[in-house]
C-alpha cells in the first residue's frame, strides 16, 4: 500500500502542479491530496511537499488550522469566476459541459468561502 500512496501522492502532486499555470484546474486541493498520500506512503515526500517554500505555507495553514488564507480565497474565486466566464461566453464549450462545470465551480466557492481565513 505504501508504493499506492506514494504513487498517487505524485499523481496529485503533478496535477496541482499543471493547475498553479491552468486556471480551470486548482493547485490547493490537489497538493492536500498528494500531502495525506504522502503521509501514509513516505515520511520523506511528506516532509518535502510539508516544508515546500512555495507549496508549504498553505499546506501548513490547512492542516494545522484548517485556514485558507485571504489571499488564495480572493485568487481562487476570481480565477473560477473568470474561467466560468470564458467558459460560457468565448470558448464554444457545449452546453452540457457548462451546465455541468456551474455547480462544480458554485460548491468549489462555496467550500473555500465557508472556511476561516485566520
């Protein structure tokens, strides 16, 4: 099992990574992921991603406070907004595809809403 979650630690990691250049894809929840795998297949990669200079400090804040900061809020929103914007009036996106991404986005804001910011 532990070979599983290292794998999938990198999985998760990689795709958080593509999502820190895609605004569509988030970088947040996928790094959590790839830190709770992590925790259970490598102290190593766990104490990697946990230390990160650029990914740590929001990892920190999560799992200790279970906090997003203010500022990933305001760019999180903003980014899911602007990409529901695009998505419905520039990018010919079928209607089904939109109609499915609105109340995934919706539920995304409202989860990063809901939660404290210090």
């Amino acid at each position: 099992m532990r070979i599983f979650f290292i794998i999938l630690g990198w999985f998760f990691f990689a795709v958080g990574f593509v999502g820190v250049f895609l605004p569509l894809l988030p970088t947040t929840p996928f790094m959590i992921l790839a830190l709770w795998c992590f925790a259970r297949g490598s102290r190593r990669f766990h104490g990697w991603l946990y230390n990160h200079r650029v990914f740590g400090p929001p990892l920190r804040l999560w799992e200790e406070r279970r906090v997003i900061p203010p500022i990933a809020k305001i760019l999180s929103v903003g980014f899911m907004l602007a990409s529901l914007i695009y998505m419905f009036f520039y990018s010919g996106a079928p209607w089904y595809a939109t109609a499915v991404s609105l109340p995934v986005i919706a539920y995304a804001v409202w989860f990063i809403l809901s939660k404290p910011s210090r």
